[in-house]
C-alpha cells in the first residue's frame, strides 16, 4: 500500500500534469491515511481553485490553517476563493495575513499576494460603487416623483380655483403653462446635478503613479531610495526590517537613513486627495 508521501507526489505529478481532479484523489488518500501535513490540505485546496470550485477551496484552507496557523499557502488561497465568492472583507483581511506571514517567513510569492490584495481591494470598492448608484438612481427616481406630484397638485388646485372665479380658458391654460415650465425647470436642474455626479465618478481613477509599489494602496509618506524608486515610508521600513536590506525593486542595497522623503510626490499626493474625497475609501 502507497504512504502518505507516495500519493502526496502522486498528487503533485496529476497538478503538473493539469489533471487536477485526479490531483485530489490522490491528496485525498494521502489525508486519509492519517495525522496530514497543513501542505496536503493546501494543495488539495489549490486543485479547488484551479477548478474554480470555492467552497471546497475554503474548506482546505480552513482546514490547513487549522493545521498550521502561520500558513502562507493556506491564507492565500483563502483570500482568492473568498473574493471569487465576492465576500471581500474577509478576502482583504486573509490576503493581507498571507503578505505580513510571507514578509515573516521571507517566503518570496514576488508579486502575487500584493495584486491580489489590491484585486480583492478594488473589487470590494467597485460593488461599494455599484451600490452607491443604485442607491442614487432610486434617489434621483423618488425626487423626480415627488416633484411630477407637487406639479399635479398645484395644477389640481389652481383649475379648483378657477373653476369658481370668472377667468376665462385662456388664463387657465397659460396658467398652467406657466406651472408646467417652472417644474419642467426644476427637474431639468435636479438631474443636471445628477448628471455631474456621474461625470466625476466616471473620472474616479487613481493613477499608478501615487500607489506605493509594496502595498499598491495611495501613499501616505512617500520616501525615495537612491535607485530613485519611491515607497510609502511604513511599507519600505516593514520591508527592510523583516525582510532584507535591499530595495525590493531593484535589489539594490538599501539602509533605511538613505530614505529620503519625497516632498514634491507628497505634496501631487495631497492634491489629488483634497480634490478627491472618495479616495479615501478607494
């Protein structure tokens, strides 16, 4: 009979292979002989995702962190299953645990945990912003009602009156041309401001350029290395503490007095924040 091992490689072989259903059946044997590695739970949860099925995924995942609760892997893989699922708040939450484990351990996942916090950060602000013009077109709809009705009312009223005063049809059809106008004026103006907010959301884009190249998030305090890279201060720090003295750009050493704060970024930053409040939920 095969050991763990045996049908842990066996897995492995399937993985590469892209037989990733048959990938799972043999992690599967593995886990069920006995007391299992995190790892064979992690692998088994990274056949899930590559079959984009989610809730098995998390299931692992769960179960590898149950395993090893300092799990890179394990983390990662949730975070990703999770924003597929569209539950972003967790994603964001466990994408950010696999980074801070992954600048830990020094495991090198290059780029792939930080795209997918920012993918998983953008993606919860675009349904935020899908909800937000939901909610104002609902807006926009309820007022432009309320002001059809006041207008049938008025009119309402003023043909009640006339009916018992001596003015002739022609008075009370310029009358009435007179209302229509005004409040044919004032919705013309309540979906002109309407149609300016969607002119700036349709601009709500935040340039590469003020993301910092290790969290991807606008920075705060944009220092800059001598190989001319900038970073925001409290990533480029984090990053030399606990991973290494080196510029993660370039690879360049780096010592943190050589950080120096980048006043003219800083200050393109404040700009651009000041005339963009949403950023601050980007």
């Amino acid at each position: 009979m095969a050991s763990t091992q045996q049908y842990k490689q066996e897995g492995n072989r399937f993985f590469h292979m892209k037989k990733y259903e048959e990938a799972i059946k043999q992690y599967t044997k593995a886990i069920n002989k006995g007391p299992s590695p995190a790892v064979f739970y992690s692998n088994r949860a990274l056949c899930h995702l590559k079959l984009k099925q989610w809730e098995q995924a998390i299931t692992d995942c769960k179960l590898t962190i149950e395993n090893d609760s300092q799990s890179v892997k394990g983390n990662f893989f949730l975070g990703q299953s999770e924003m597929e699922l569209e539950r972003y708040d967790e994603a964001i939450t466990h994408l950010a645990r696999a980074h801070d484990l992954a600048k830990q351990q020094k495991q090198n996942f290059g780029d792939d945990i930080t795209y997918m916090l920012r993918l998983a950060k953008r993606r919860r602000w675009e349904k935020l912003e899908k909800e937000r013009i939901k909610q104002e077109v609902e807006l926009q709809t309820y007022l432009n009602n309320l002001i059809i009705k006041d207008k049938k009312s008025v009119i309402d009223a003023m043909k009640k009156k006339k009916r018992t005063s001596s003015d002739g049809d022609a008075t009370l059809e310029k009358t009435v041309e007179n209302i229509e106008t005004t409040y044919q004026n004032k919705m013309q103006e309540l979906n002109s401001l309407f149609s300016q907010v969607d002119d700036r959301r349709k601009n709500r884009e935040v340039p590469d350029y003020l993301c910092g190249k290790i969290s991807f998030a606008v920075m705060k305090n944009p220092v800059i290395t001598p190989s001319g890279i900038t970073y925001d201060r409290k990533d480029i720090e984090e990053h030399l503490q606990r991973v290494g003295h080196f510029d993660p750009v370039t690879r360049h050493d780096l010592k943190l007095n050589q950080l120096i704060p980048n006043l003219a970024m800083r200050e393109v930053i404040t700009n651009f924040v000041d005339q963009n409040e949403w950023v601050e939920d980007f």
